[in-house]
C-alpha cells in the first residue's frame, strides 16, 4: 500500500538579493516525500541542500527569498500562509529543522527546560501550563534515550551528543509531520554519530515524526539511513533513485564523478583509487548555459552545451536529469 505524500516541492526557485545582483542559489527544484521514507540530499557544499531546505519549509528571511514554485508540508501551503502564520502553525507543529551547527543553537544562558517553555509557548494563543510542557519534555527526553534531568541543565553542562539530542526533542516535542535534518553529524565523533542515527530512525519508526530529509555531503551516512538519495549540484537536482542504485549505478556523470570521490564503501574495492573530479563547480551569478556540469563532464556532447536536460523518470523509479538517458 502506498504512503501518503508529506512534502509536495514543485519547481522551487530561490536564492539571495546581493544589492545589485541575485544569486539563484536553488533553480527549478521538484522533491516528493512520502510517509515513513527517508530521503537523503547529497552533493558539494554550497550546491543549494540548505538553501532548498529553507524554502521548502518557507524559512525566506531576507535576504533569501523564494522567486517562484509551490511547497505543500502535510497537506499545508507553505506560501499561502504569512510569516507570523507559519510561525504558529507551521515550524514545530508540521514541519521542522535541525540546523547547520544545531548545537550552537541552545541559548547558554538559559536552563533546556527554560528554551523548552519558549518553543512551546510560541506555538499557542493559549499554552498548556509549565507542569504540563514539562511533562511533554521530560516523556519525549526519555524516549530518545536522554536523561529528563538534563532539562534543569545549561547547555555548556551537557556534551556535544546530548546537545544534539536535546535539540531533537525539541524540535519534535509537538510531533511534527516532516523532519529536515541539515548535517546533524558533522560535528560528531564516530561513535556518537551512530547514536544520532539510531535516533532519527527511531523517530520514523515510532511515528514520532512520519518523513525525514537527511541533508549532508557524507554518501557513507545517508547510505546508513535513508531509502532514497537526491543528488545535487550547482543549484539543480540532478538525479533521485533508491540509495543503492544511486551509490552502485549511477546515471547521472556527476553522480558517477562523485561516487568515485568518496572513499568506497564496499570492503573488498576499498584499495582503488580515489579520483577527483576535475574543475570546479560554477559561479551561480553567471552559471553555463545548457547542463551546468557540462565543463566538467567527460561525456558532454554540444546538445549539453545548448539546452539544459529536464529531470525525468529515465528508468522505472529513477529520475535524471542527463541527456545522455533522455534522449
């Protein structure tokens, strides 16, 4: 039986008023996220994963800002509803982030359960009572595996992993829909970064939160955790498939390119070498014309050069967007 669809992101184009110039950091982007999936966005830094994140859950603080596209959460419109509305209804409620540098985000001079009366608070015209929020955090702190007394601590009492978990109860302390992780472990140690994603599937799995998007540029975590993988590059999507296809039998050439980047996550190829890939991603305010990798693809062809390919299904559950597959 298929799953509902939680995020419906069509066509969104967005990026940064710079004064006199507009840099289109995101550029004609479609995701579809169903219940109980996990979707990983991988690609190079400053390809648009965050930037994405941020429109899809309407996060358009100047100066970003969404130029056009439609964002659906749950069911919800994001851009039909105000600021102040989304505030209300919407982050926390439906949809929510755990930030870049999450664990820079807890007020140090505040107590965890202090920063929990402010979140909850926020999200009601008329708020449960302090014993009743308190009750919510110390079931949701215990449940994620992160003593209730943390919740009298400060932030600078509590360790980089508990940091991290206590941003995620928090961030899931009303139940929303849709979870957007954004490079959740790159500030971890190993051994605290399995704990995180034993969590996060935790979440999915006790419905806790119904979709996750997993942003990072690390292919070994999103392999660990996620059913389906989106690359990116240059502000374009450029494939989505199951992760296994898309780590063992990628279409795209930048997919192929940065596959072979990565250290292998295969045990018995892990003695090949490591390639590059050779050049460097474009300027966004002055992208190429037609396919942006096409300067750095071994296989472009003057159709690349001329026309920009569209994302479309090249193979049953696969989607590209290389001409190389549509043609």
């Amino acid at each position: 039986m298929k799953m509902s669809l939680v995020l419906e992101a069509r066509h969104i184009e967005g990026g940064y008023d710079l004064g006199s110039s507009f840099l289109k950091a995101v550029d004609d982007c479609s995701l579809y996220a169903y219940e109980g999936e996990m979707l990983g966005v991988a690609g190079e830094s400053g390809c648009g994963k965050s930037t994405l994140a941020k429109l899809i859950m309407g996060l358009t603080k100047p100066p970003l800002r969404l130029v056009k596209g439609k964002s659906i959460i749950d069911d919800i419109d994001v851009y039909k509803l105000s600021w102040n509305e989304r505030k209300k209804i919407l982050w926390g409620k439906v949809v929510t982030m755990i930030p870049q540098a999450s664990m820079n985000a807890l007020n140090p001079t505040k107590k965890i359960k202090d920063v929990v009366f402010d979140v909850v608070r926020e999200k009601y015209s008329t708020p449960p009572s302090k014993s009743e929020i308190l009750d919510m955090a110390k079931k949701r702190f215990d449940e994620i595996g992160l003593d209730p007394v943390a919740l009298d601590m400060y932030p600078i009492e509590l360790s980089g992993g508990m940091k991290q978990r206590a941003i995620i109860a928090i961030s899931t302390l009303l139940n929303p829909s849709f979870l957007i992780a954004d490079e959740p472990t790159s500030a971890l140690d190993v051994s605290t970064q399995k704990l995180l994603l034993e969590l996060l599937y935790m979440l999915i799995k006790r419905n806790i939160v119904k979709t996750l998007i997993f942003i990072s540029h690390d292919i070994a975590t999103l392999r660990q955790i996620c059913d389906k993988m989106c690359i990116m590059y240059a502000g374009k999507i450029l494939e989505i498939s199951d992760t296994e296809d898309v780590i063992n039998r990628p279409l795209h050439p930048y997919t192929e390119k940065l596959m072979e980047s990565v250290i292998p996550l295969i045990p018995s190829i892990r003695k090949k070498t490591l390639k590059g890939i050779p050049g460097a991603p474009p300027n966004l305010l002055n992208p190429p014309s037609g396919c942006r990798f096409h300067p750095r693809c071994r296989y472009a062809m003057p159709l690349c050069k001329e026309k920009e390919p569209p994302l479309r299904e090249a193979k049953k559950g696969r989607f590209v967007s290389c001409w190389l597959h549509l043609g």
